[in-house]
C-alpha cells in the first residue's frame, strides 16, 4: 500500500499539482493517464523517491519492496542479463553477493559460519533457490530467449534490454510496483502475456501507458491528471473516456435539467458495467464501477487534435494486387516470401509479422522506396497514396519552420496552412519554431497534417501510434474508423487494430495467413495459432 499525503510538485513557477492525497491499495491496478506534460511520470518519479516532493509525504507499510521500471537501459551494461534481473529483487541480491564473498573465504570464524547461516536462513525465505529458474521464465515469457540469460547487457539489443528491464522489474513479486510505459517496444503477443500477468497480481501496481486496450485490460482504477490536480476514479481507460465526453456533451446542452443529466448517467455506468463484465480482458475486481458516484464523472479539460481524412477521389474497383512479394534483411534474414494478396475496395487491412521489419519493408517496397528481392505489385489507376512512415527523420532535416515545411506539400496559402496545423494543436508561437527541433510527438502530427493535404483515397501507416498522446491516438482512430477509403497499415496498439482493421495479413517467411475478422477473433482462433507455428518454423 501507498499512501501520498498533502504531495505537491512545483517547478520553477509552474505548479503541476497540489494537495495530492491518494491511497494506492494492494489488489488493485491504476492506469495514470493525463496530457502530455501534465505530470504522470512526475508523479511516479516522486512515488520512487528519485524525485524530492515540494511538499507532503509518500509512505509504505513497514517491510513493504518497491520496484520500478527504470528507463536507463544501459545502466546494467557491466552486467549479466540473469544478474540484472535478480538485481530486481534487491534483498535477495545483496543476500546472494554476501553469501558469495563469504564462501570465497579460505577460513571462516565462526562468527562467519553464524552469518552464514543466517543468511542461507533468509536465502531460502525469499526463495532464492529458484530466483533463476523464475528468472529465466519470466524473461522467456517477454522474448528473451535462454540464448541470451547469460550474455552482458552489453552484448544485447536495445529491444531487448527494454525486456531485460521490465523482467527485473517484474521479478520477486514487488508489493508495490511502478510501470512507465511498460509496453513500449514490446510485440502483441509479450503485450498480451504482460496484460494478463497483470491482471492476477495481488499487489499495488501503477501504471502509466499510451496503449489504451493495454490499460482496460488490467486497470482496476484510474488516476486522473487534468484541472491541476490529481483525481481518482473506478473503471478503466474506456470508462473514463465515454463518462468524461458524456459530461462535455450535457455541459454543453444548457437546457439540459439537473434529474435529466443525473437519470442519463446512471444508465451510462449501467450499461457501461454489463459490458465490462463481458469483456474477455476484464478482472472480476473492475466491479468497482458500480460504486462509482455519478457526481465523480466531469468533462475534460482535454484538447483533442482535429484529424480529419478526406477523398479528393472515389476509388475505383482495382486497389492494389501482389504478387510473389520477397525481402530481405541486409544481414540475411528473409522477412516474407511469396506474399500475394489483392485489397479490394473499401478494406481496412493491417499487417502483422513476428519481425517488425517486414511491414516496414513491405511499405517501403510498395510506396517504391525499395526494391523486392522477387515479385511485383501494382496499384489501379485510380488510387492515390498518402504514406506516414515509420522513420521520419529525414523529413525534418531543415531549418524551415512549420508553415513553409507544411506548405512543401500542398498547394494552399499560408492561412490554409496555419489552419491545418492548428487542427493538430500547433498555437500561434509554435508555428514559427524550426522542424529540427520538434518534439517525436510535434513531428509525428506534422506528418499527419502532410497526409491530410493530400485528400488520398488510400492511407498507408506504418505503426502510425508512435510518439502521439492518447488524445492524439483516439483521434486518430476515431477518424480512421469512420474514413471511406482503403487503409494499410501496422501497429502493435490492440485497441487500434481491433476497432479499424477488417483484415489481417501476417506476413511469414513462408507466405502469408489471410483472414477477413477482427483482431479479437483472429488472435483467439485456435486454427490459425496452429497455422502460425506452421509458417514460422
């Protein structure tokens, strides 16, 4: 248990919250959401005792283990990764190096011989005779093969160092666990893994996360950054959202009576509770929302970005048609082979791959930035393309601010431009700074209002999440859901691919698994678990 009492956080002039008091209970999970900048790391940072409060208090109960994910991925580079990992769980750690020095003694007193004693004692209360079996699964279950358990940290790749650290984390069964963005690099399936670890936890979990089916999934409760204060709520992500836009829409209906408003949000947490409880992510504690007090649910002082998709163009009946497609990786690696497939009109499709690089290369290969190592493609006559890259570096290799590099890529004048950068939350003094020094977040909705100009009839995405903020993110999708033309894309956000996609193409070394469904029924189908294992082995 956590209990923050009287926190408040100031720097400089600006004060992200005060008066925090909050109690974080065992058995329960809460998502930390907020606007870009509001303070949700702040506040995790402050939890852990890396940052010094302005004010108030932050305890634990007496013998209560704090672990956090830390984002310094290199600071364990001397380390092995199955050290790093029993690093996680510091008292058996310092339990196992004292141990150690003391067996390496030629002569021990006896003084030493009660010492140890103690401390094998001790060793096996923690259970530390299978520290690295249980090490060595958990870092099995988030990709990291046993090939890798005793290589240096040094030796591996970032991917999987982001892994090492969550395993360390995650080891030993923290009583009270801090997760910044736990998801991030991580594929569906460790993402799905790590979903339902979490969910059967007993302990004090708090997490912040841009992956909003990451926070349904596993949030029991949800810690609300917004007004300048810190606000807690029951239910999950989707919840908060659906109440939060429920109470802007009665705001703003000023006819609207108090009984009425009151009668309409009762229902809402009726409905919104027998859904929850249907839901196959759910946990039996997310009942809490039927407790919920319909006084707790205010509109948001959220900013959503105006993302708006539209077709210079109707379509016509020829898409896009593959045949024979191969790539390879330049070190050898064959990311698909023999891929052949035809969109027809209107689909939304995303690609899947147990490679990353392979839809990237696939993009790549069908924008005509690279070349195939066997196949070919063609687009009928009437598309029109509008591609958001994974990679978008080169594009802000400039001194231009953002009006000048917008207008690159369209035909409008400066007010036109201004206005499309405005719909993506660029004020006044923004619009005057250079590319150079924008933001991942800043340069990826710059890529979105290039896109926009061009009215395509056929959007190609390549994990189009990255970098944007869950305001920007259900924007996103909310327009792409009800977008008319065709759509291909990748993306490792669940909630993303479950409410847009209406195909699914895993591209393997060995062809591709093709299936008209949903997300959801396609990860659940045991027909196509089976033809996974046939492709990729």
């Amino acid at each position: 248990m956590i209990t923050v009492t009287n926190l408040a956080i100031q720097f400089g002039k600006k004060t992200l919250y005060k008066d925090v008091n909050l109690k974080f209970t065992s058995g329960n999970i809460y998502g930390i959401i907020g606007a870009n900048g509001a303070g949700k790391s702040t506040l995790l940072r402050a939890i852990s005792g890396e940052l010094e409060p302005n004010k108030g208090t932050i305890e634990m109960q007496p013998g209560e283990r704090l672990s956090v994910l830390e984002q310094d991925h290199f600071k364990y580079d001397e380390f092995s990764v199955m050290d790093t990992v029993l690093m996680g769980h510091q008292p058996l750690w310092q339990n196992m190096k004292e141990r150690e020095a003391l067996y390496a003694k030629d002569e021990m007193t006896e003084e030493d011989g009660n010492h140890a004693a103690e401390l094998e004692m001790a060793f096996a209360e923690m259970n530390g005779w299978e520290a690295e079996s249980e090490a060595a699964q958990l870092l099995q279950n988030l990709g990291v093969g046993e090939s890798q358990h005793y290589k240096q940290m040094s030796e591996i790749s970032n991917n999987e160092k982001v892994r090492v650290m969550l395993a360390k984390a995650l080891f030993g069964h923290p009583d009270n666990l801090l997760l910044d963005e736990p998801t991030n690099d991580l594929d569906l399936d460790t993402v799905q893994w790590l979903e339902e670890y979490l969910s059967n936890l007993e302990q004090c979990v708090l997490v912040v996360s841009h992956d909003r089916h990451f926070l349904d999934a596993v949030s029991t409760q949800t810690v609300d950054i917004d007004f300048g204060k810190v606000t807690l709520f029951s239910g999950n992500y989707s919840f908060w959202y659906e109440s939060s836009q429920l109470a802007l829409r009665q705001q703003q209906n000023q006819k609207m009576k108090a009984e009425e408003k009151r009668k309409q949000l009762e229902e809402f947490i009726r409905r919104f509770s027998a859904n929850v409880a249907k839901s196959k992510q759910t946990t039996s504690r997310k009942k809490m929302l039927e407790k919920l007090n319909v006084e707790e649910i205010t509109p948001s002082t959220r900013k959503y970005p105006g993302i708006i998709f539209s077709m210079e163009r109707e379509p016509g009946t020829q898409i896009l048609e593959v045949e024979g497609l191969k790539a390879v990786d330049p070190d050898g690696t064959i990311l698909f082979d023999n891929v052949s497939f035809t969109i027809e009109k209107g689909q939304k499709t995303v690609f899947l791959s147990h490679n990353p690089k392979a839809m990237t290369a696939l993009f790549e290969i069908i924008n005509g930035n690279r070349e195939p190592q066997a196949g070919s493609y063609k687009w009928g006559v009437t598309i029109t393309t509008a591609y958001l890259p994974l990679d978008n570096t080169a594009f802000f290799q400039s001194e231009l601010n953002l009006v000048d590099w917008l207008s690159q890529y369209g035909t409008g004048n400066e007010v036109m431009m201004k206005s499309y950068l405005g719909r993506m939350l660029f004020k006044d003094e923004d619009i005057q700074k250079k590319v150079c020094v924008l933001s991942g977040g800043e340069k990826m909705r710059c890529m979105i209002a290039r896109m926009q100009l061009k009215n395509a009839n056929c959007l190609i995405l390549d994990t189009p999440t990255n970098h944007l903020d869950l305001e920007s993110i259900q924007a996103f999708n909310n327009n792409l859901i009800n977008f008319k033309g065709n759509i291909l894309f990748a993306s490792h956000d669940h909630e993303f691919i479950n409410t847009v996609a209406d195909r699914i193409i895993e591209l393997t070394p060995h062809g591709t698994i093709d299936k008209l469904t949903t997300y959801d029924d396609y990860i659940y189908d045991e027909a196509i678990k089976a033809k996974k294992i046939e492709m990729y082995s």
